[in-house]
C-alpha cells in the first residue's frame, strides 16, 4: 500500500510538547498509531467504529480530563490533551480519523520499566537482552502496522485515500527499527541488526540466556513468531 507515513517524538519531560499535536492539525491524517499496548482485541480502537459525527465524544472528553490529572504529577501529559482536542477538531469537521494503539503487550512494556526502570539508557542499550526486549516489542508493531493497512478500506467511513496519511506517535527509537522491519529483511539480517554488538549471542544459544537473565522476557521470546 502506497501510504505517507509522518513520525513525531514527544518528549516526556517537564513541559508540554506540542509537536505530535502540531502533526495533527496540519496533515490531517488519517490514521494515527500510538505507542500503547495493542490489548487482546487487536490495534483497533473503539472509536473506529463510529462515523466522525456519531464519535463517542464524551469518552474523548474523559480522555483530555484524564491528561489534566495527570499533568499535575507528569506535566508532559498535558501534550496528550492537545492531540486529543485536535483529533475531535477533526471528527467534528467530518474528517474520520482512525486511532490504533500498535505496541506489544501492557505486561512486557510494564516488565522492563518495573525491573530495569533504574538503568540508564546508555548502559541499556549495550546490553544484548535489552535488544531481544526492543525486537519483541517492534515485530508486534510491524504486526499490528500491516494488519491496519490491510484493513485500512473496511475501517473507512468513505472511499479511503489512495495514498492516506499516517501518524506515527512511535518514539524514533522505536520507528527506525520498526521501518527496517516493515522492509521484510531475513532472519538474518534482523538478527545483525539487533544482535551484531553481541557476538556471544547467537540464535541457538539465546533462549537458554533469556531462561537464566529473566523468565518473563524468556516467555515472552518463546511466543515471538522470530
């Protein structure tokens, strides 16, 4: 499918961040995908399945009340309220544009932050079951981002664009590698672009490491279709 795919950052810090919500009010996409966990039910939100004026618009409203809460504690979350109020700017003015959260499972993306939440980023990334953790989490996204494009003429209200718009509210971390996957590359090329740095890692010897480093990320690694 021949899309136009646009990725924003937002920075979870001290401030508001209105990059992704600037994406929103000038591209009018037409589908956005978010970095939260995809649930039992698939990518889809519930939200797709109303046209723009019949939107459960009062669940939106819980949605920016939810982020004002938040803000009190994280004021980045604040950033979520303006992405939302432009979303409804857009269903409000008949443009239907659909929302799917595309990321791997709530108890995978819990786990590395609850266990390893404490290490810093540039000792995270020098470790090898670090990279199994990010593969886990991106082949699902790339899983998800396919399933939405094959069903991206069911889910629109009108004749969908020939070439639609694509939010992409992945951190780029995460968007540069799910773009190398959405390529198709072989086995082996994922596994040196994961796996390169980390010689003493090979695929027969990775899931015995994972059983010793961590029995969550192991279960995890053994449902992965990798």
């Amino acid at each position: 499918m021949n899309v136009r795919f646009i990725q924003e950052n937002c920075v979870e810090g001290s401030r508001v961040d209105l990059r992704q919500a600037n994406v929103v009010k000038k591209y009018r996409p037409d589908i956005i995908l978010f970095e939260m966990p995809a649930g039992r039910n698939g990518p889809g939100l519930a939200f797709n399945k109303f046209g723009p004026e019949e939107k459960p618009f009062k669940k939106v409203a819980a949605k920016k009340e939810g982020a004002r809460i938040a803000a009190r504690t994280f004021p980045y979350a604040m950033s979520d309220f303006y992405v939302w109020e432009n979303i409804e700017a857009l269903w409000r003015e008949g443009h239907n544009v659909l929302l799917f959260n595309i990321d791997g499972p709530k108890e995978l993306r819990a786990h590395r932050f609850k266990t390893y939440g404490r290490i810093p980023y540039p000792a995270l990334i020098r470790s090898w079951w670090f990279w199994a953790y990010q593969l886990m989490r991106e082949l699902e996204m790339r899983k998800n981002i396919e399933a939405i494009l094959r069903q991206y003429g069911t889910y629109s209200a009108r004749r969908p664009r020939e070439r639609p718009v694509i939010a992409v509210f992945l951190q780029s971390i995460h968007w540069d590698h799910v773009r190398f996957l959405l390529t198709h590359p072989s086995k082996r090329s994922i596994w040196k672009y994961y796996f390169g740095n980390f010689p003493k890692v090979t695929p027969a010897n990775i899931k015995a490491l994972l059983k010793e480093k961590d029995e969550v990320l192991y279960r995890y690694w053994v449902k992965t279709e990798f």
